[in-house]
C-alpha cells in the first residue's frame, strides 16, 4: 500500500487521485491532518490521520496499514511559513526527518519527497538555474526544502534508502483553490478573471517564476518514482522545469480567452522578496537524461485548459 501524506492539499488531492486510478483505491492511503480531505477523496478509498510530528504515530500507521512506498507532501508553504516558524519547523523539518527515518525502521521500500524552486536563493543564477549550485534560501520555506534535499541524499548514501525529491515550480490546477503559496497568484488570477473580470495581483507585473500545470507535476512524480534507480545520478533534488512567465504575461493571455479581464497591482513587500529571490528559470537537463522528463504542457495550452475547465467548475 502506498501512503500520500498532505492528501488534503493541491497537489496531494490529484495524486491520489491519480495513484488510486492506476493501483486502484484501496491500496492508497490518504493521510491527513488539520485539512479535511475533499469529499471525492474521503469517499474513494482508506484515509487516516497522519502526523508526521509524532514519529511514534507515523510508525504504528506505516505498520498497520503495510505501507510499502511514502509521497510525503505534507509541508507548510511559503507565505504561511514565515508567520510561523515554530509550525513550519515542526512539519518541514521535524516531520521530513521522522518520515525518512521511520521509514528506514519500517523498510519502506521508497520515499517521495518534493523539493521546490524555495530550495534556492538570492546568490543563485537566476536564469536557467543550474541543477547543482549554490543555495542560500532567505526563507523558513526554503531552508527547509535544503534541509530536505540533503536529508533525502544522506538517508540514501547512509543507508540504502530509495529516497527521491524534485524541485516543484509553482504548480497550476483547476481543481483546487489557491493557498498561501508565493506562486498561486497565478491560480488565483483565474478565479478572479472568470468571477469578477479582474484581479489585483501583490507581485510586480514583471516578475518571471517558473510554473507547472498540474497533470505535468504529478507526471513528473510517478515518472520519477517508477525510473530505474540505475540510472540516476542525483536523487532528491532534481531540477523540474516547463515554463516560466510573469504576472503581465499571464494577464495577456487571459486577456486572449476574455477581453473584459484587467489586472491591477498592490504589491506585498513578503511575498515580492520572497518571488525575487527564486529562479526565473531552471536547467532541468539532468532530470531529463536521468529519467526522461519531458512536460505535456505549455503556456498556451496551460492557459487554454485552465481557463475552459475553471469555467466549467465555476459557471
């Protein structure tokens, strides 16, 4: 059985989703916390409180319910982070060490842990973002993906566990409304376009972040889950890229699909800093040689999908 823990948020919704569809629902367990899980997730199959802070807790489920592979995305997101070190602290870095080694104790087979653009700073090359560089995150948030990226890495050289990790962009979806993430202005920009045909965005019109629709980052962990472990080179902290534009340019397009949408701009001074010192754009070649990533999705047909289905949800 395979355990998703944060199944009640963005990304966790829609993998398990699609990791139900693939291996059928009752061999994937939702694990939540604080979050309810959507009704479609609680209904599908087996769920069950997860605290990743109580390594005695995450044991006895690992055992009780025969876990055999961990997607690990429980995680307190960026904006949110910094309004409460003490809680990101506990579930970013307390809860990434618990899983990792109460996954070694229960021989879990392999550990999925995502890492994010956050990992990086404001010393990092900012343009096409090399896969090994340095890093020197000013934030709670991505000092955390660091201390996750290395922990997966020493978990795998130390002791032979198949930990693995990619760094996420800001990722897009329909299906789930945006969070407290720095990237999901660009979410939130749609609902407001198909509400209300306008949006007040609180980054700069010209600040360029890497994105992701959805569909591609689930795909590109399944696709890194099932690579052969002989080829890869890195593990947990591979480079994940599909696009990148700023707000103005993702306010053009929308503009394409619904003429009457304007776009207006406040910025927040937090989470400008926090967008300035991310990656423009990242070098994703070592993923693309190690395990074949390729996204489905570009800008044009993010866009287009986004706006035909939000619609359809909202309308």
């Amino acid at each position: 059985m395979i355990l998703v823990t944060g199944s009640a948020g963005q990304i966790g919704t829609e993998l398990v989703a699609e990791l139900r569809s693939r291996h059928g629902p009752e061999n994937i367990l939702a694990g939540k916390h604080r979050t309810p899980l959507p009704d479609e997730i609680a209904s599908s199959g087996p769920s069950e409180i997860v605290d990743v802070s109580n390594p005695e807790q995450l044991k006895r489920t690992l055992l009780n319910y025969g876990i055999t592979k961990i997607f690990h995305l429980s995680s307190i997101l960026s904006a949110l982070a910094e309004s409460d070190i003490q809680r990101a602290h506990e579930v970013n870095i307390n809860g990434v060490f618990n899983v990792l080694n109460t996954a070694l104790e229960s021989n879990i087979e392999q550990v999925i842990i995502p890492s994010s653009i956050a990992a990086f700073g404001t010393d990092t090359p900012r343009k096409s973002t090399p896969n090994d560089t340095i890093q020197r995150p000013s934030t709670v948030y991505g000092i955390s993906k660091v201390f996750t990226e290395l922990m997966g890495n020493y978990f795998f050289t130390r002791f032979g566990l198949d930990v693995r990790g990619l760094r996420l962009p800001g990722v897009i979806s329909w299906k789930t409304e945006p969070t407290a993430g720095t990237t999901d202005y660009a979410v939130a920009m749609f609902y407001e376009a198909i509400a209300s045909d306008k949006y007040e965005c609180y980054l700069r019109p010209d600040t360029p972040l890497p994105m992701m629709y959805m569909p591609d980052a689930i795909k590109s962990l399944l696709d890194l889950s099932d690579a052969n472990i002989s080829n890869l080179v890195h593990h947990s902290d591979f480079n994940v890229h599909a696009m990148s534009f700023t707000p103005s340019e993702l306010a053009k397009a929308i503009k394409k699909i619904n003429p009457k949408f304007r776009i207006t701009y406040n910025i927040d001074p937090l989470r400008q800093s926090i967008a300035d010192s991310w990656p423009a754009s990242l070098d994703d070649s070592a993923a693309r040689k190690e395990w074949g990533w390729k996204p489905d999705f570009d800008m044009d047909s993010l866009v287009n999908d986004m706006y035909q289905n939000l619609e359809n949800k909202l309308i």
